[in-house]
C-alpha cells in the first residue's frame, strides 16, 4: 500500500539545500563587524579605567583623542562632491525619481510630479525621449538589466511596463500594465534573477508579478502603513521592504510572508536602500535617523544620523567602489556619510535654481562608475555633482 | 480623475484576492506573449564588460562640452580634457598594455584638438569655411571615435599593427606642430623688431614732448581739456541751485518683473486668483 511518503517525494527538488557558501559569507561579515565594534569597546572600557587612575592623564588623553579625531576628519575630508552643471527645468514639476541606465551608464531615467517620465545622456544632458501615460505623478521607475523595459509606478495606482526601443514611435511605448494596486504605488522593484515585478504603496500590501503575462504572482501582506521602499535580491531575502509603519520586513518568496521583521527604528521609515554589492540595508526613519542592516539575519550593524531633529530625508544612495553614502534632504541639504563607519565625511547645501526660493532634494543616484552624482530637486531641475 | 491624492482618513488597503472562481476577460489576456532581451548593440552586460566605461565618460563629456563651447563661438578646452584625463588615470588594477594604449591615445586626441583650436583662431574671419570645417571635423572625430571603440573591442592581434600606425601618426603630428611653432617664433620676433623700432623714435620725452605730456590730439581726454582751457570760468547747469532735483527718478510704482520657476507663485497666477 502506497504510503503518503511515497506518494509525495519528500525529498523534493523545490526544498532548496542548504546554502552553506552565503551562510559563510554572511557570519564572516558578521563576525568582522561584531570585532570592529569590539575593539572600540575594549578601548573606552581602558579609558574609563584609567580615567579613575588619575585626572591629569584623563586629560591627555582627551587632548591625544581630540586630535586622533581631528586626523580622522582630515582624512575623510578629502572627500569634496561640488555642483558640476545644472540642468534648469528638466520637467515641469518636482522631479522625484532618478535613475541610471545599470547595464550601460549611457543613460538616465527621470520622473516627475508632472507624470511624465524622461531619458536624457548621462554625458551632455541632452533629453532622448519623453514618456508620457501616467495621469498622476510617477513615484516608482525600475529599468530592467535584461529587458530594453521600464518599469513605472505612479499615484495613479497603475504600473506600467514601456518598451524603450519604441520611446519614438506615435502609439506610444507602454506595453504592459499590470493592474491591481488599490493605492499610489510607491516603490518598484525588479527580482534580479527571476521575472518578477514586486510593486508596494500606499495600500500597504506589496504585489508581486509576472512581468510577461501581467498576472499577480503574490500579495504579501503584514505592513500596517505605506510601503516606502522596496529592495530585492537573487539571495534570502528575496524582497525586502520598508514602510510608514517603522518597521522593515523581508520576506520569504517561497511561502509568500516575511520570516522576519525589524522594529528597531522608533519612526516611520522613509527609506531603505541596499548595498548594490554587500549584503547590506541602510534605512533612514522621519526622524533623520539612520540604521545599517546586515542580510539576512536582519542584525543591527550600525546607526548614526542626528536623530530628533527635524530633518526629512528624501533620499538615499549609495556608492559601493567608495562606500559612500548621500542622504539627501527636504531642505536642499546634502550629506555625505563613510558607509562603513557612518562618520559624516561632507555636508553642503544645493543652490536653488534661480525663480526658486528653496529646493528640496527628492531623488539621487550615484552613476554606475560612482564619478557623478545625480540630484532630482524641487526647483524642477537635475543636478550633477562631481568629486574634486 | 481618481481621488487617489486626496488625504483620507482610512486610505484603501489591498487584501488577498479570494482563492476560487474567477471570471476572465479577454482584455485581461496579455496580448504580448513574449519578453524581448536586450540583443547586441543595446548594452547587454556581457559586451559592456569589455568597454572602458571611465574613458568614454570622459570623452563623452569632454566633447557634449566643446560642442557647446563651440555653438557660443569659443575654442574647444583643451586643458580641460588633459585633466579629466588626468583625473581618470588608470589605477593600478588595469593591464599595463591597455594603459599605455590609452595614454597613446589621450594623447593623439589632445594634439588633435590643439590643431583644430589654433586653426580656428587663424581663420575666425572666415565663418562660412569655418563652419563646414568644424562639420568635417566632427565627423572626423566621430569616426575616430568609432575606431577606437572597435579598437579596444578588437582582440590583441590587432594591438602591434595598431600601435606602430599611432606612432606614426603621432610622429606625423608632432612634426607638424614642430614646423607651426616655428613659424609662429619667426612671426613673433618680427613683430618685437617692429616694437624695438617704434619705441626708439618715439620713446625719448625731450625729443616727443607732446607725446610725453599725455596730449596726443587723438585721446578724448586732451580734447576735453583743450575745449575747456580757453576761458577758466567754471561751466555751471542751470539747476545747480536748485534743492529738490528729479524728485521721481528713483521711483518706480511697477514692482520688478521677476523670474518665479513655478506656475502657483507666479504673478499672473496670483493676478487670476485675485480676480
């Protein structure tokens, strides 16, 4: 008589095996960060110690750390991003997405609250193409490294797929749309490996689909606000998200919820980004707050940021030759911080552009070679910086 | 329109779509059955990693820049592209044949663009030349361009012949410049013959007074002074004893017109809205 073993091969071919070379990787990282921050204990317990010895020492060693500090600074100081060219009046509204070609840096995405979406040459600036559908804002973009697609999402509630070989032609380039979200969709995001579109907004579900055939895959619920930020990986965790309701949550594809979720920020989380080659999280909350996320165990590597002011972050973007990331502000401020340390290496201000009072920074990204940085603002312009 | 950006108090949240029945349209059928790939041409992955995406930054922007330099009637920069060069110097975990390919390279193109500039300054009168000149240029550039694409594309084979023909353009060029900067030494110390000369004749003050005293007929200065020398009375206007003078010059009732960069701040808005 047949069994239910035998009828259902337990020993499947969808339970994956154990990934033991990122399990490796992965305590490794841990392992070095929990040495660095151990080394830095080890070192104030000392001072503590020898702060009871005597006062007089104490006081030299302030003075020998006071200036151990003032050759750290010089050193991150080197770091110096300057305004290189304004491009005035790229769209007609705010401009709050920005991003780059990834295969080829050629080129770059941005959309607009004047629901448009445009490419321009990432070297002269000059517009190839202007995309227009979108009835409302665009919010979301997505390029595709395997397809000549864009992807965008908008306060329409639609997502679009448009077909950049057709930027030019009368019928307009859209060719999918996948229907379904009941709220403006606020982050897109593409699964590196498998054909998978997972959206999220305002609705507070994240929807996963098929990208060729326009069916909804998945609807992973849990989140309690809106979803903010959406980043995924070909590795556990596959998607993760951020969202409104201050915590982050990654989630396992497989069974269609989240294994795990972080509540460590005290404020809703307006960002989250991911390392584009560690397996890293930085997430900044509405309190200028930011934290460092190691994948997938979710461990709390690092957090810095003046916290309890109010500063309103608007984006983030990190470059990964020189670990560098921009967190960029609602009041035009700009932020350079050392991923790995999370000192602030560089701080400065955008000039609004003239018929501007002030210019908030919505979007950034680093190009692919991380020589340039590209700032979406408020006064409706696109700004590129360089390093000195 | 939707409602969607309207602040509501319980925003609407997706649920699950029930598992069961579901009724099709036939709209809901993808009318596009297949995904296109990025084919060859378009930026796949595999052939970008062969390209040096540093170096056709660089140029890129170097030549976006003079294109625009040139459009206002400047000269193309040429120190500019020596340091953006400079500033993407290859490091240290590049090939050492590809560097020195490069810098032979950088270095071809900024001759070349030192000839154009000093070709441009010669024949600015002439803008109908100029212009299909610069055309051909471009063009040559462009072509070059595309050379050196298909050259670094190209496999090692091709590298010696390659190199041995960039030295002797290289040679080519500098032979050139050789024989323009001679020519341009000879110009120039005829010219400071010709200053020696004036400077000889006119240069003593006992012997050009005149000249000395700052009173060349020619400068508006002496003129003025020489219609006002004759008579030494002081020339006054005829509301020099006036107190109250052009009381309304610097009023101005209108309110400067000023550039606002959006619709709902501008004046005309504000105007409508005041209506």
């Amino acid at each position: 008589m047949a069994t239910f073993t035998d009828v259902f091969n337990l020993e499947d071919s969808a339970i994956p095996e154990p990934d033991e070379l990122s399990e490796a990787i992965y305590k490794s990282t841990r392992l070095g960060y929990l040495f660095s921050s151990a080394n830095d204990g080890t070192e104030s317990q000392l001072n503590i110690q020898r702060q009871d010895e005597s006062q007089t020492e104490n006081q030299n060693e302030i003075k020998a750390d006071s200036e151990a500090n003032s050759e750290n600074r010089a050193e991150a100081q080197e770091l110096n991003w300057r305004l290189l060219r304004v491009l005035a009046n790229a769209h007609l509204g705010w401009v709050r997405l920005v991003t780059v070609d990834p295969v080829t840096n050629d080129w770059f995405v941005t959309g607009s609250s004047d629901s448009t979406i445009k490419i321009w040459d990432l070297a002269s600036l000059a517009l190839k193409a202007t995309i227009t559908g979108h009835v409302m804002g665009v919010r979301a973009l997505a390029v595709s490294k395997k397809f000549p697609y864009l992807f965008s999402g908008s306060e329409d509630r639609t997502v679009r797929c448009w077909d950049l070989e057709k930027t030019n032609s009368s019928l307009g380039s859209q060719i999918r749309d996948y229907h379904g979200h009941v709220g403006g969709v606020y982050a897109v995001s593409l699964h590196p490996e498998l054909d998978l579109l997972v959206t999220g907004g305002k609705d507070q579900v994240v929807r996963v689909w098929d990208i060729r055939t326009r069916a909804q895959a998945m609807v992973l619920t849990g989140h309690r606000n809106d979803i903010t930020s959406i980043a995924t990986a070909s590795v556990d965790p596959q998607v993760i998200t951020s969202s409104m309701d201050g915590t982050i949550r990654l989630w396992d594809l497989r069974n269609q919820r989240s294994y795990l979720t972080l509540t460590q920020h005290s404020k809703s989380i307006r960002l989250m980004q991911m390392h584009p080659t560690e397996m890293t999280a930085c997430s900044a909350d509405s309190s200028g707050n930011f934290k460092q996320w190691l994948l997938p165990g979710g461990d709390l590597l690092n957090e810095f940021g003046e916290s309890g002011q109010d500063k309103i972050v608007n984006s983030l973007a990190i470059e990964p030759n020189s670990n560098t990331l921009f967190a960029g502000y609602d009041d035009g401020h700009m932020e350079f911080y050392d991923y790995v340390s999370g000192s602030l290496v560089q701080t400065t201000r955008t000039t609004p552009a003239p018929g501007s009072s002030n210019s908030s920074i919505y979007a950034s990204t680093f190009d692919m070679l991380g020589l340039r940085l590209l700032t979406c603002e408020g006064d409706k312009c696109i700004k590129v910086w360089g390093e000195d | 329109m939707s409602n969607a950006h309207r602040p509501t108090w319980a925003p609407a949240v997706g649920r699950e779509s029930k598992s069961g029945s579901r009724s099709f349209f036939q709209q809901d059928f993808s009318a596009r059955t297949k995904l296109k790939f990025r084919t060859p041409g378009q930026g796949t992955e595999g052939e970008v990693g062969t390209r040096d995406l540093k170096a056709e930054l660089a140029r890129a922007e170097r030549e976006a820049l003079d294109k625009k330099r040139k459009a206002k009637g400047l000269p193309p920069l040429a120190g500019g592209h020596e340091g953006a060069g400079s500033g993407l110097m290859i490091t240290e975990g590049e090939d050492e044949q590809v560097a020195k390919r490069r810098k032979l390279l950088e270095e071809a193109a900024a001759l070349d663009a030192d000839d154009s500039d000093d070709d441009e300054d010669e024949e600015s009168g002439e803008k109908a030349v100029d212009k299909g000149k610069g055309k051909a240029v471009e063009e040559d550039s462009a072509n070059e361009d595309d050379s050196d694409n298909s050259d670094s594309d190209s496999d090692s084979d091709d590298d010696e012949d390659d190199t041995a023909a960039l030295m002797a353009e290289l040679a080519k060029i500098k032979q050139e410049r050789a024989e323009e900067a001679a020519r341009l030494a000879a110009e120039q110390a005829d010219s400071a013959a010709q200053d020696r000369d004036a400077e000889i004749a006119l240069g003593n003050p006992l012997l050009n007074l005149q000249a000395a005293l700052g009173q060349t007929p020619d400068s508006p200065s002496a003129r003025s002074t020489a219609t006002a020398a004759p008579g030494f009375a002081v020339k006054r206007r005829w509301d020099d004893d006036l107190i109250f003078k052009n009381q309304a010059v610097g009023q101005d009732d209108k309110p400067k017109k000023e550039f606002i960069n959006d619709i709902l701040r501008s004046e005309f808005h504000r105007k409508f809205m005041s209506k």
